[in-house]
C-alpha cells in the first residue's frame, strides 16, 4: 500500500518526469530529499561512465560490415545491417541524457548521410598513411601525422596539400591532385576517414593519402558505429571502456527503480495494520 501521507498528485506524469531526468518526478510531487538523492546519484553515475569511456559508452547502433569487406562503414555507400545495442535498452531509462542516440541513429540512416566531396575550404589536422609504390612496385606506406589543406578545384576535383611528419619526425609534404571524399557526416567516430589522391611522385607512380579528420562533436556523440570502431576503444581505453559501459547500466537500472518509487512508492505499509483487540 502506498503511504497515504504523501500527495502523490498525478503518479502517471510523474513517472514521466522521473524516465525524461532522475529526481524530477519526485521534485513534482514535492519530495525534495529523495528526489535530490537520485538525481545527483543516477546522473553522477551515467556521466562518470561517460568520462571515462571518452563520451563513447552510449550509442544504441551496432553497424556489422561485410565479412571481408575492403570499404569501412564510414567510406561505403551502401546501407549496413544495424542492430539495436542491448546495453542501450537499459541506458535509455536515464531519460533525457541517453535520448541523442535515437536521434543519432535517425540522422545515421538518413539518405544525405554518404560519403561526400569536400563542400567548401578546409584546414584540419589529419592523421593517416600516404599509399604508393616504389619502382619496383612494391607498396610503400608512409605514415604521417600534421595537417590537411583542402580546397575546390577545376570541376569536381580539390587541390591542397597534406605537410606533417614522420614517425621518424622527418619533414614531409605532399600535393593532392584530383578526387578527395569524406566519411559519412554522421557517425560514431570523433575522427572522420577521407580518401585523396595524390600528385605522382617523382618516378610517376600514383599515390593516394588514407587518414582521419577530426569530425564534428554533434556528428559523432552517441551515433551508431561499427565493430571497428569499438575494437579501436577497446584498444585504447582496455577495461575502461567496459567499466565506463556498466556505469551508464548502472544508472539506467537505478532510474526504473527511481521511476516506479514515483509512480507506486513508496511502500511502507503505513496504513495497512490489522485491527486487534487491546489484552
């Protein structure tokens, strides 16, 4: 039996209040202490494990690529088999906070969101590989980190030029001549892959520039993404990454408890004691 002396007002709306920000419902039906409690504890909970996995634990697509696939998902035209991610089911009860990942997973789907030429100028730093062959024709990769510089062309191509250094820390730079394309806009990756082509170098062999870009934050926070890119967090973050996860289901969980104490609680049988005679 709930407790009667609690004003529960409208138990439905505040249910909702409570699924769309912890503590809010009960903030509404005037239980201030409790309501408190649990927005700070579920919050603090959810966005700790959002710091520690580097805003990557919540996303609730999954894109498998083909087996043996040469494209990444980022650079293929083609639609994807997506599945739900299961721990999404349960960070979705932390309300507003998980929400981006439907929207995500809606901008990810839509028919815009394909690989694309550069649109306009750009200056962005890149991390990447220059692909080519030496003259025996034997492939060279030369791995490069520092700056990319991309403008529009003569008809569809872009020119520019790519300048870092080596792992060696050697000097580099590089004229693009021709096509470039960049990974889908909106994808669950803080860096975006693009494609170039390069001038031939000296012996007249073709080359080809393979890297990254640092892709907008409101184009890749809590938007699907692919095994790939789970496999690199995995790399870099190690067991972090699954702590951070079971934070954010942690807060999910707690939240169904927070929402039906709204709705149904709490019960503390106050009221509900049998009548008895005095010895």
């Amino acid at each position: 039996m709930r407790d009667p002396r609690i004003s529960f007002r409208s138990r439905s709306l505040a249910a909702v209040l409570a699924f769309l920000l912890p503590g809010v419902g009960h903030l509404y039906q005037g239980r201030r202490l409790k309501g408190g409690i649990f927005a700070i504890c579920i919050l603090c909970t959810f966005f700790a494990g959002l710091v520690l996995g580097e805003g990557q634990p919540v996303y609730c697509g999954v894109i498998h690529t083909a087996v043996g696939g040469t494209v990444s998902a980022q650079m293929n035209t083609g639609r994807y088999h997506t599945e739900r991610s299961l721990g999404y089911y349960v960070q979705v009860f932390v309300g507003i906070p998980a929400l981006p990942a439907l929207i995500q997973s809606w901008r990810y789907g839509a028919i815009e969101n394909t690989p694309h030429p550069p649109m306009a100028s750009m200056i962005v730093d890149f991390e990447g590989n220059v692909l080519g062959a030496d003259p025996e024709h034997r492939q060279r990769n030369l791995a490069v980190k520092g700056k990319l510089s991309l403008r529009p062309g003569q008809g569809h191509g872009m020119t520019g030029t790519v300048s870092g250094t080596t792992k060696g820390g050697e000097q580099v730079s590089f004229e693009l001549d021709g096509r470039a394309i960049l990974g889908r806009p909106v994808f669950g990756s803080p860096r975006q892959e693009v494609h170039c082509e390069l001038a031939p170098d000296e012996s007249g062999f073709p080359r080809q520039l393979i890297g990254t870009v640092k892709r907008s934050f409101l184009d890749w926070y809590q938007a699907p993404r692919d095994n790939e890119e789970l496999d690199r967090m995995h790399s870099r973050l190690n067991q972090k990454f699954d702590i951070a996860c079971v934070f954010t289901w942690v807060a999910g969980l707690l939240n169904i408890m927070a929402i039906w104490d709204a709705y149904d609680g709490p019960a503390y049988g106050y009221g509900d004691e049998d009548d008895s005679k005095d010895d």
